[in-house]
C-alpha cells in the first residue's frame, strides 16, 4: 500500500470515527506503528489531523476547530448517511458550482466533500482556478471545513447568524442567492416522500434550500432510507425537480419505483 493510498484510509477512518490511536490505525491498516505515527505527522503538517494527547483528531473534530461547539460538533450523522453523502458527492465535478444548505445532514455532505478533496489532492490531481469546485452554503461549519481544503472555493450566503446552529438565514441571505447560478443544488431535507417531495421540519432551513433548488440546473437530493415516504413540515421542493435520490439500499423496492415513475434516478450507497 503506498502512501497516498495509506492517507487516504486514515482519513477515511478518523471521518467515522473522530479520533484515532496510533496502535488502532495500524491494526486496521495492517502496517507498522512506526508506519502509522510518520503519516500522522505528514498529515499533521498538513493540516489534514491534529496529534492530540496520544490520538489522532480530524481537522473537522470539535476538538480541532473552536467553532466547532455544542451540536454544531456532533458527529456527521449516522454511518448510513455517511456513506449516503459519500456517494452523493461522487455526482460532483471540479469547475462546478454546488450549493449547500444548512443542516446537520449536511455536515456529513460538506465532510465527504472534503475527504473527497484531500484524496485528489494527495493523489496529485492539481487544481487550476478553472477546475476548483465553488461551493455556496450559508453553513459556518460547512464553510470553515472547506475553506481549508485544496481545490475548494467557498462562498458564504450571509444572512442573519443563528449562533446555536452556526448558519445563516433570513431574508439576506436569500438576496445572494437571487444573485447566482448554481451547477447542482445538493440538499439532504429531513424527509422525502414520492408524492410530496422534498421537506424540512424548519421553515427558515427550507428556505434557503428551496432558493438553491430554484437557482441550480441540477438538483441531488441525499437522503438515508428511514427518512423516505414521509413529510416535514415545509416544502424544500416538489419530487419532479429533484433530478437525482441518493439513498441507502434500506430503501423499500415499491417506494424507489414510485421515485422512478416521478422522473428520478434512484442511486444507492
């Protein structure tokens, strides 16, 4: 196993699990601890982990960004919507514009984004301006996380702060958003049912997503199978504007048709 390669993994593995010893990372890996404790300090130096007493941290661990407090530092979502995210990311492409919306579901997105980015990046894949991937999001967490990470060009929606959640909302936000034009919305609503679409359980949050949706040419909806075939409370957007569903295969056969017979390409993780 080269070096990238081994990088790779271990970024992977700190994204599912926050922080990682060094005799656990070398177990998982099958190499040497000697191994292990040069790629921490390679990646260290690179802003990819922090060393912190005896552990690796991920550079999006609360631990590791001060901004990262409260809920705003939970893990990103369960392993079925990492893994969810992780695919939907693959829909992306460098020199494309992505909005991002807000939401706890969308630190997993805004995570794979970024684990996604490091692994072109290790890989030598460069990242002239024409190729960077602009991500638009008026989630600080999401914005924070990216900035940092090569390829990526982050752009913050403004708006009014809700210091709770570190996102942004409100009518101003909105007047960015009137402004641009978006490749792919990337939403990951709180439901989404076959008939109704799309939905949110906060009106502010379904907002922004619904101004995204209305500005992108794409929209990619990620959601994990237990939040199918039901409805929130306010509408992001109805199901013939979603182009693609990124789901987990928990999702039922008769509920992923009637997706289908709707227009939308079903993906699984």
């Amino acid at each position: 196993m080269d070096r990238y390669t081994r990088w790779s993994n271990l970024l992977d593995l700190l994204a599912n699990r926050e922080r990682l010893t060094v005799e656990e990372a070398a177990r998982d890996l099958g190499v040497s601890e000697a191994t292990v404790r040069r790629d921490f300090e390679a990646l260290a130096a690179q802003r990819k982990l922090l060393r912190l007493r005896g552990v690796a941290v991920h550079a999006a661990s609360p631990v590791a960004h001060p901004l990262l407090s409260g809920d705003a530092g939970a893990p990103a979502g369960s392993p079925e919507l990492r893994r969810v995210a992780a695919q939907a990311t693959r829909l992306l492409r460098p020199g494309t514009v992505v909005g991002l919306t807000g939401t706890v579901a969308t630190r997993a997105l805004s995570r794979a984004i970024g684990l996604r980015l490091d692994s072109q990046a290790q890989h030598g894949n460069p990242h002239p301006s024409s190729g960077l991937l602009t991500v638009v999001t008026n989630d600080l967490v999401a914005a924070t996380e990216l900035a940092r990470r090569p390829g990526a060009k982050v752009v913050v929606s403004g708006g009014v702060l809700d210091g709770s959640a570190h996102v942004l909302g409100g009518p101003l936000a909105g007047l960015l958003l009137q402004g641009i034009s978006l490749d792919t919305a990337l939403v990951a609503p709180d439901a989404v049912d076959p008939e109704f679409g799309a939905t949110a359980a906060d009106e502010v949050d379904a907002g922004i997503a619904a101004a995204m949706v209305a500005r992108a040419r794409q929209v990619v909806v990620a959601a994990v199978s237990s939040d199918l075939d039901r409805s929130a409370f306010a509408r992001v957007c109805e199901t013939g504007r979603i182009d693609v569903l990124v789901t987990d295969d928990g999702i039922a056969p008769s509920t992923a048709d009637r997706f289908r017979n709707r227009g939308v390409r079903v993906v699984l993780s």
